[in-house]
C-alpha cells in the first residue's frame, strides 16, 4: 500500500526479512523426520542433517553471539560451536506437532549451550588462579620479559593473586 505525502505517492518500505525463516526451516525439518522415519523402516542408516538445516543453526548461534550479554567473551568461536553441536545432537527431540516455531526453539538451545560454555571457561579460570596463588608468580611471569602492551595484562594478574593471597 502506498503512502500519500506532499511529493506524491511513496511506496511504503519493505519490511526487512528474517535472517531464518521459521516456514522454510519447519518445512525443511518435517522432511528430514520423514526420511528418518522412512530410513528406520527400511533398516537404513539415519541421513545426515540437510545443509538448510545446518545453515540455519549456523545463523541463529552466530546472531545470537552478539546480543549483549555475549559479545565480549574471548571463546565466542567455543560457544558458537557448542551451540551448534547441542542443536545437532537434539535436532530429533523437536516436535512439529507441538510447536511450529523451530527458530525459538533451537535459539534456547544454543542460548544455554553459551550459558554452559561461560560456567566452563569461569571454573577454568579459576583453576588457573588457584594454580597461581599455590605457586610463586614471579617464578610464572618475567617481569624483564613483559612488554608494554602486555604490562598492564601482567600488573592487573599480579593484583588478582596478591587480593586472593591477602584473603
């Protein structure tokens, strides 16, 4: 529908498509149940998942990574992928008879695969502090070897084990 205004007739904009098109993707799922169902029948080994379908759990991980709340992290690749591979390994407990919206559903999935994937790289850390306080720092870090870009990097360590130490 058109727009009247004072220059005239302005089409109205488009309105910007989805980056995963939940029809296209419930369509492609439904087809790749059918032909495992159809493979179990036959004794056929199970097919592998269609490109589509791995392409949009690619999409939804990797649009997801930026909201806010996961932008910053250094192992985003890691979350990414463990959202995938959750999708992957759980792409058969969707139920199109239950629900039609396949992007929420595999969006929760890689959401809490990232939820998961910080409470790892939180526990490592703190393995590798602890690793810090039991040993001598100086023996870990030259200081003679530190750089300028990277002093401050070694100072804001160096203050981490020397508060843990004094607790």
């Amino acid at each position: 529908m058109a727009v009247n205004n004072a220059y005239g007739v302005m089409p109205r904009p488009k309105k910007s498509e989805h980056y995963v098109n939940n029809k296209d993707f419930l369509n492609a799922l439904e087809l790749h149940f059918a032909q495992v169902a159809r493979a179990k029948l036959n004794d056929q080994p199970k097919p592998p998942i269609p490109r589509y379908i791995g392409e949009c759990f690619l999409k939804i991980a990797n649009h997801l990574s930026y909201k806010p709340n996961f932008v910053n992290y250094m192992f985003k690749d890691d979350m990414i992928c463990d959202g995938i591979e959750n999708c992957v390994r759980y792409v058969h407990n969707f139920n199109p008879e239950k629900s039609k919206n396949p992007f929420a559903y595999f969006t929760q999935i890689i959401y809490y695969a990232f939820l998961r994937r910080i409470q790892q790289e939180k526990k490592q850390l703190e393995i590798k502090n602890k690793i810090l306080e039991k040993t001598d720092f100086d023996e870990v870090f030259d200081a003679n070897e530190i750089d300028s870009q990277n002093y401050s990097d070694y100072n804001s360590i160096k203050d981490a084990v020397h508060s843990k130490l004094r607790n």
